[in-house]
C-alpha cells in the first residue's frame, strides 16, 4: 500500500461530510490528509481495529466482509463513495481492494475538530480576524496533535487570548531557574534550547526549534522553575499564552489522571508503566514490570515506546508525570497519569527494588569542634556522652535488625499461605471454568430456541408486512381517489367562479343596456314632444302661409281690379305704386313660407333617426334578456353538477373513513395478538432464568463469604464475583435478546395509519383549490423509536388551514390554527443545559402559525412590492425552498408588510408560542420521539442522503401533530424574543420577552448544518439582529 502527498482540494468539495467545510478548513485537511494507492488483494483494514482515521474511496472497487459471510461492494464514484468507509470503530468489517484502488485518508480527530470548529456559532468572525493578518501559524498549530485533543471553544480561547510578541536574534526568551510564566508557539524565526547542568558549568546545547514549535510547557505543567533556557538564533515573532490560561485551557484538559487499579486495568488491556524519575529513583522502588525513562531524556528516547499503546506514567509526586504526560501527548501518544504519584499508592501495593538488601542506616554522629577555652571536665563530658548516644545506637541497630528478621519470618509464612491460596485459586479457576462450560451451553441453547421463535417470528413479521403492504397500496388508492375528487371539485369550483364571473358581467351589461334604453327612451320622448311642438309650428305656419296665399290672391284680385280701375280712377302713377307695395308683401309671404318648409323638413329628419335609435335600443334590450336567460339557465346548470360533485366528494370520504377505520381495527387486532404471544413466552423464559440465576447467585455468595475470610482469598472471591456477573449478563443479555426481537415483530399502531383528510370548509369569498403538497423523502424502513407520553391537555389535532388574500393580488403564506392550552417550557433540573432552565408552566392563547418555513417565493413578492434587496439562494434554487440568508430585522420587515396587505396582525413567533406549535401536544426530546431516528428531519447526521449538504424544499419532512413541517431542522428559524441566559423571569403568558435595545435575538429549531442533538425542540441559539445565514430562516404567526 503506497501512499501519495499532493491533495487535489477539488476532490473533497465532493464528500460527506468534507463538503460542508469552509474553503480555509479543507485546505487545512488536505495538508494532512493522504492518499493511498492498494494493489488488488491489499488490506485497508481488518474487522476489530482501531485505527482512527476517515477512509474515502476514489478510484476502483473495495469489498467489505463481516466475518459472517455477508458482502458488501463499493464502487468510487457512487453515492455510496461519497461517505466514509465502514466509518465504525473498532472496525466492523474487513475492507480488501478487488481492483487497483485510491483512497484518500483523514484523521477522524482532525475531521471532527474541523466540522465542529467550522459549526460554532462564535468563531467565524474571530477566525476570519486572524486568517485576514497571517493563518498560516494558526493551521500549524491547530494541526498539532496536543490542539486535536481539545474541545474547539477551547482553541478559540487559546487563539484570542494568545499575544504576538517580536523578538530578535540573541534574545533569551526563558531562562533556566526562573518562575514559568508564559507557554510560547514560534510563529516565524528559529531558537536554541540551553541548559547549564550545575551552577558555574558551561551551558550545553540540547535542541534547535523552528516555526510550529512550542516550549515553556514544562514549568506550567509541574509548577516549577525553568529547566532550560532559550534564546533566539533569528529574529522573529512567538505566540505567547499566559500560565493561568495555559493552565486552564490546556494542561487541565489534557491532565488525564487514574488511580492505581484503573492503572492495573490500563496496563493488563495492554498498556505499560511509564517511571519517569531518576535511574537511582526507579532502581530503589518502583512498580514491578515498568519501563524507566527519565524526564530529561524522554524527548531523546520516544522511539522505545510504542505508538497505539497506551501508557500510566508516575513519578514520585505526579508533577514529572504531568510533565511527562504532555510530552507524549504532544507526540501522538495516549499518555495517563498515575494521580499523586507513589505517594498516593495503597498500602496493601508492593514495590520492587533492583538494590540487594541492605542494612539499616548507619547515624553517624556529629564531632563537636573542640571549643577554644573548654576545660578537661567539659571534654571528659563530652566523651562520656558520645559513648553513650554510641551505646544507644548499637542498641537501636540490634532491635532494628530483629524486627527486620521477624518481619522477614512473617513474610515467608504470607508467601507459604499465598501459595495456598493460589493453589485452592486454581482449584476454584476450574470449577468456575466448568460453570462457565455449563452456562456457555445454556447460553447456545437459548440461542437456539430463540433462533426457532425468531424464525416463526419473521415468517409472522412478513405476513405482517404483506398485509400491511396491501393496506397501504389500498389507502393510497383511496387517497389518490379522495385527490382526484377534490380536483373535480376544485375544477367546478373554478368552473362555477368563471359563471359567477359571467353572470356578474352580464347582470352589468345588462344594466349597462337597460340604463341605455332609458335614456334613449327618455330622449326619444323629448324629441317626440320636441317633433309635435314643431308640427304645431309647422301647422299653424302652414295655417299662416294658407292665410298669406289666400291674403296674397286677394291682393292679386285687389291689385287686377285696382289696375282695372287704376285706368279708369286714378293715375297710372298710383296705380304702380299700389302694385310696388302689393309685391314687395307678396315676397316678404314666400320667404316666410319656405324658412316654414325648410325647418318641417329638418325636424322630419330628426324625428326619423329618433325613431331608428328608439328601434336599436329595443332591439339590444331583447337581445340582453335573452342572454340573461341563458346565463341563469347555465349558473342553475352549473350548481347542480357542482352539488352532485360534492355528493359524491363526500362520500368518497365516508366509504375511505370506513375503510380506514376498519383497517385500524384490523392491525390493532393483529398487534394485540402477536404481542399476546410474545409476553406469555418471555414471562415463561425469564421465569425460568431467575430461578436458575437466583441458586447459581447463592452458591456463589456462600463459596465467596468463605473464601473472602483471609486476605490471601479476596482475590479467589473477586474471580468468582466476575464470574457470576458474567453469569448475570449473559442471562441479562438473553432477556434484551427477547425484548429486541419483540420490538423487531411489534406491528405498527393502529394511530399511525393515517386517515384521509376531510375537504376544507369553503369560506366567504375564498375558493380554488389548495398547492398539493411536495413529495415526501422515501418512509423509514427500522420501526420508530419509542415516544414518551405527552400530557394529556397538550395534545391536540390540526387546526383550520388557511391564506389570507394580498391587498394587490395573490395569497399570503398558508397558515394553521393552533388551539390554545398550557405546557411545561424547557428542560428539568437534572439537564446540563443551563439556558433552558427552568421549566416552567405557560399557558397561551390561540393563535395561527406558518404550516411552513417562509419560502423564497413568499419572500420574494414582498421584497419586489417594496424594493428590497433579493437574498442570495446560494444556488440551492428559489420557490418552494425556505428562504435564507435574511435577518431578524429583514424577517420583521416581512411581517409588517404582510400585515398591511392583509389587514391582520402578523409577527414572528414568542419563544413559548414557537416551542408549544412545535412540541405539538408531545413529551419527547423531538416531536416524534426520544431517538433521531431515519427520516424524520433535515440535519447533520440525520441518515438523509443530503445530511449536512443543504436544505430542501418545504414539506419534504413529515408534519408534527399539529401539521406543521420542518420544526425540526432544515432552516433554524428567528423569533421575537430577546435572549436571555435563562428562563428566570420569563412571561407565564406566552408573549415574546422583549427590552430595548437588545443585542442578540433568539433561533430555534436547529438546520441542515446541526448535529441531531441540536434538534432537540428545547435548544436555544442567539445572534445579532443583523446577521444573515446561509441556514437561518423564519415562520410567522398571525395574532387576529
């Protein structure tokens, strides 16, 4: 198996969940990362190891065996190989390339600590501070095994609290003797590590450290002086961290202790003790079978231990072990510490010693100096008490060494008594072997007898499936039957809107027409009168030019005779001037008559069009009333099919709601005797297994009360107490063998099988059909996880359904009645989780809230309406997706908007209101449950083939009780409330708890980037109004 160095980054934009890291942390995986070229037949990895890395398949073909005969193969390029390998530890198959094969290998540690680093909520702008100066320094030092090791908060602690310090070549940074003050990490420049073996001697050079390197630890660590001194080589810049911090965010955190016997189980799994004194120290007491290694010398002989073994280092004190420990802990190594060293042994612990044995100490007492002007008395004095304090000692030796001599005796005869015990041990060992033999038999024939129910079991599970199979296609029939009639019933619906609409255009034409034909009516009767009142001109000026004519003849008769007697009276000049005055009347009386004529013409003409308008009017006003008739004969046409329609919606819906009713009892039927079945054969069993358990557990508690009397037997009565638990277990695990198997056959509840909705009430003014919902992910095959019970007045159905038209067109989002009720808010005391305390009880009001997330295309008609910028879709696509990247403050804004269109009041949900909609009714840590299960949400590792990848359209994910999708996951969504670090004070009514002012608001729900924990319908997050992301969305609420 070779392997390669150069990572294309391009290949892990497309693994899972690789994918989900910023640009910055897989370009940090792939410095780490590497890929490995396999032969065919090569072994990436055997079934039980442990070898901590993440395992993507890139080119060829890998086989996965289980040891049991089952085979699994893997492809590159398929979905499968997208994920990781059998990412299990310890491994659970064996991986064997079936062709040449590439594979790309990550340390799962340093995978982990990035997808978490990257998903915490505090570290995108604190990070992006210091990539912006310089973060090569800062991916040296995350990829230091000691950082990997670290919880994240912990190493954006570390990086905040760290001071860049510029120092020059020739500059002693620590010094040997001085109080540790400062852990330091060379981010540029190179320094010498010195250390003067005694006062007075010349330094000596022990290491050279360069970029990515630390020191200063040692001192932190055991809390004493510097052993060495280092001084620069070049200029440069250090990261420094203060010893409180250093303490406090790395050396408490690393500091893994363990007592003696949890050292004893370490080293018996395969560990080894570490002694990290002096040579001296360990060759006069130590723990038998340890490995020495001093302190000083343990950087220079690494290569002695081993790396997967893990290793319980002691010194006398613990501060060398701590010392010792970080050191291997930075190498890679699994390093514990034996807690308070030696010291802290129990005394019934033993050391070894590689020195003979040797006598007592010898005191030697101090010769006084003869004093300047003593007398012969004060020196004979002198000596008369050093043969004394001589003779005292000589006795004190010879006690000392009888009772080394007795203890020597009582020794031998422990050894003689521990040889007897080990012998009757022994003699127990085979007993408890052949109770073990007798119990392993025991044990294969449960096995046996429960492989004989589990395969009656599976024939009734399969029974089971196909009957419910059959159910289920039945009820999908019914409900697309009930969809395909409610489709009809929405196409007369909207057939019998477009005769409305008909009806009311022609009811408007109609008026139109009949207001027309009464002013033509009206005008009509004003020109008849107009036309008599000129007839009655007409007639009297006809009256007046008969007058005129007959005046004018009599003239004319006048004139002849006046001409006859003209000649024969007057003179031929009067005469003529009679005859000038006779013609100019008779022309002043026909200019009259034809102004007369010329004025009946016009009225004539005006009295025929008058009477060609009146017989338009008449005839368009017939034509109206006919297509009037036909209209109502049409609307009475329409609402009669409409009504049969909904005749036969109706009961479409009864016979489905039988069906449905009918089935429920079928399968609760079924259900009731199976589990029948299952509890009087494991009642039975279980019986039969305590009684036996009960004898066995007797016996061994008289053998072990016995052998328990000496302190030679303990260890005989722990044996047989293992034993027996063993016993215990197996017994113990036989029971949840039964338990398992009887969940695997239990029958889904008859509750789960959903009937068909009934048809949403008509309202005034509204009608049309509702958006089908989008297609669901494909149903979980594993039976669901058991729910605890919710309270009984919290559980509720679905409410009305409804959308409220938009003042200029459309409808707003589709929202759902939620009852109102009480419920108890948050987590209990024994949770760790401090900002969900305490519970407490709300009660509120009713209200209506979103079925579903905001989508883009809800969003994007108010931000056309009122020229808002439009949020990016990161690609992801608009419509039906939920929309992201938007604000608390541009989440408010939608919501004013949409209450100005309506005419309702519409905000975003309180806290109380967002938890009680999304508990629904239920006592779960999620809505369906106490399990994340398949299936049931969006997040991070929620077993969907887009886990962490992004989020998908709305309704994709089953709806809670109360009908409302995606409380859980996706889009984490805004809400009104202020944050606050605990429930104290918190309003008992419901409403959002607000101040001026406030810095942070609060996000619920978890999203598509959340671990499944984070989904928990108590989990509170905060941020700043303003912030926009990529998996932040909202849902509404609507007061009245």
């Amino acid at each position: 198996m070779a392997g390669e160095s150069r990572i294309d980054e391009r290949l892990l934009g497309e693994l899972v969940p690789v994918n989900g890291l910023s640009a910055g942390s897989r370009r940090q995986l792939a410095e780490k990362a590497e890929l490995l070229a396999l032969a065919p037949g090569d072994v990436l990895f055997r079934r039980g190891e442990r070898d901590g890395r993440t395992l993507y398949l890139l080119e060829g073909e890998i086989e996965l065996t289980d040891g049991r005969g089952g085979r699994v193969q893997v492809r590159a390029g398929t979905a499968t190989a997208r994920h990781p390998l059998a990412q299990h530890q310890p491994r659970q198959v064996t991986a064997t390339a079936r062709t040449p094969a590439r594979v790309l290998a990550v340390e799962t540690a340093l995978l982990d600590m990035l997808l978490t680093w990257d998903q915490s909520p505090d570290h995108q702008y604190e990070v992006e501070e210091i990539a912006e100066d310089d973060g090569d320094w800062m991916t040296r030092m995350l990829q230091n095994r000691v950082f990997l090791k670290l919880p994240p908060a912990n190493i954006q602690q570390i990086i905040m609290r760290m001071e860049d310090v510029r120092v020059r070549a020739g500059d002693v940074v620590v010094r040997q003797g001085e109080e540790g003050d400062y852990y330091y990490y060379i981010r540029k420049g190179r320094a010498v590590v010195l250390r003067r073996p005694s006062p007075g001697a010349p330094e000596v050079r022990l290491a050279e450290l360069g970029e990515g390197d630390g020191f200063g630890e040692e001192a932190l660590v055991a809390d004493e002086r510097r052993n060495a001194t280092v001084r620069m080589l070049t200029d440069g810049h250090l990261m420094r961290l203060a010893k409180k911090d250093f303490v406090q965010l790395i050396r408490d955190p690393l500091q893994n202790a363990v007592d003696y016997y949890k050292g004893e189980s370490i080293v018996a799994s395969g560990g080894a003790w570490l002694d990290v004194r002096l040579p001296d120290e360990h060759a006069n007491a130590h723990i038998a079978g340890s490995i020495n290694i001093p302190l000083p010398a343990l950087r220079l002989q690494l290569s002695r231990l081993q790396r997967g073994r893990p290793y319980v280092i002691y010194c006398d004190t613990g501060r060398r072990s701590a010392v010792a420990a970080f050191i291997l802990s930075e190498k890679g190594y699994e390093a514990h510490v034996l807690a308070g060293g030696l010291q802290a042994l129990p005394p019934e612990v033993f050391l070894s010693s590689a020195r003979p044995h040797e006598e007592g100490p010898v005191v030697k007492p101090q010769a006084a100096a003869a004093p300047r002007a003593a007398d012969e008395a004060a020196e004979a004095l002198r000596r008369r008490a050093e043969e004394e304090a001589g003779r005292v000692l000589a006795e004190a030796r010879r006690a000392a060494e009888e009772e080394a001599r007795r203890l020597l005796e009582e020794a031998r005869r422990a050894m003689e008594e521990v040889r007897a015990e080990q012998a009757r041990a022994r003699a127990e060992a085979e007993r408890l072997a052949q109770l073990k033999e007798t119990l392993e038999g025991e044990r294969r024939a449960l096995e046996e007898a429960a492989a004989a129910h589990t395969a009656a079991r599976d024939a009734a599970l399969t029974e089971a499936r196909a009957e419910a199979e059959r159910l289920r296609r039945r009820h999908d029939e019914m409900e697309a039957a009930w969809v395909a009639s409610q489709q009809e019933v929405a196409r007369l619906e909207e057939e019998l809107a477009r005769l409305r609409e008909a009806r009311a255009q022609a009811a408007s034409d109609m008026d139109r027409a009949r207001r027309e034909a009464d002013e033509a009516r009206r005008g009509q009767e004003e020109a008849a009168a107009a036309l008599r009142r000129r007839a009655d001109e007409a007639e009297a000026a006809r009256r007046e030019l008969e007058a005129l004519r007959e005046r004018l003849e009599a003239v004319e008769a006048e004139r002849e005779r006046l001409a006859a007697e003209a000649g024969e009276l007057r003179s031929a000049t009067e005469l003529e001037e009679a005859l000038r005055e006779a013609e100019a009347a008779r022309a002043r009386a026909e200019q009259r008559a034809a102004e007369l004529e010329r004025s009946l013409d016009e009225q004539q003409a005006e009295v025929r069009r008058l009477a060609a308008e009146l017989a338009a009017a008449t005839d368009r006003i017939h034509e109206l009333e006919v297509e009037k008739e036909e209209l109502w004969r049409a609307r009475k046409e329409a609402e009669q099919e409409v009504a049969q329609a909904r005749r036969e919606a109706v009961e479409v819906i009864q016979r489905a709601h039988q069906e449905a009713e009918a089935l429920k009892r079928e399968l609760k039927a079924a259900r009731s005797e199976a589990e029948e079945e299952i509890r009087r054969r494991l009642e039975a069993e279980t019986s039969r297994l305590q009684a036996q358990l009960r004898s066995q557990v007797r016996a061994a508690e008289r053998r072990g009360a016995a052998a328990a009397r000496t302190p030679g037997r303990r260890r005989v009565a722990a044996a047989l107490a293992v034993a027996v638990t063993a016993a215990v277990a197996a017994a113990v695990a036989a029971g949840a063998l039964w338990a398992w198997r009887a969940g695997l056959v239990r029958l889904p509840d008859a509750a789960d099988v959903a009937a068909p909705p009934a048809p949403p009430a008509e309202e005034p003014g509204r009608a049309g059909p509702q958006p089908a919902p989008e297609p669901r992910p494909a149903a979980r095959a594993a039976p669901a996880p058991p729910r605890s019970a919710p309270p009984a007045e919290a559980r509720a159905r679905p409410g009305r359904r409804f959308r409220d038209p938009l003042r200029n067109g459309g409808l707003g989002p589709e929202m759902v009645e939620i009852p109102g009720g009480r419920f108890v808010m948050g987590s209990g005391e024994d949770e760790p989780y401090l900002n969900e305390r305490p519970a407490h009880e709300v009660r509120l009001a009713a209200f209506a809230v979103g079925r579903t997330e905001v989508t883009f295309e809800d969003y994007d008609r108010f931000a056309q309406a009122t020229g808002r910028p439009l949020p990016d879709d990161e690609g992801w696509g608009r419509g039906r997706q939920p929309v992201i990247n938007v604000s608390w403050e541009d989440a408010a804004a939608y919501a004013a908007w949409l209450s100005q269109e309506t005419g309702h009041v519409y905000r975003l949900p309180s806290e109380a209101q967002w938890e009680y909609a999304a508990r629904a009714g239920t006592g779960g840590i999620y809505w369906w449950g106490s399990f994340i299960g398949v299936g049931n949400a969006n997040c991070f590792n929620c077993g969907n083939p887009f886990d962490g990848a992004r989020p998908v359209a709305v309704g994709s994910f089953p709806a809670n009780p109360f009908g409302l999708h995606d409380t859980a996951g996706n889009v984490a969504e805004w809400v009104q409330d202020c944050y606050h670090p605990s429930y104290e004070g918190a309003p008992a009514d419901g409403r959002p708890w607000e101040e001026p002012g406030c810095a942070e608001r609060v996000v619920r729900g978890g999203s598509f980037t959340s671990a499944a924990k984070n989904l928990r319908v108590t989990v509170r997050e905060r941020f700043a109004p303003d912030v926009r992301a990529e998996n932040i969305g909202f849902r509404l609420v609507r007061l009245r």
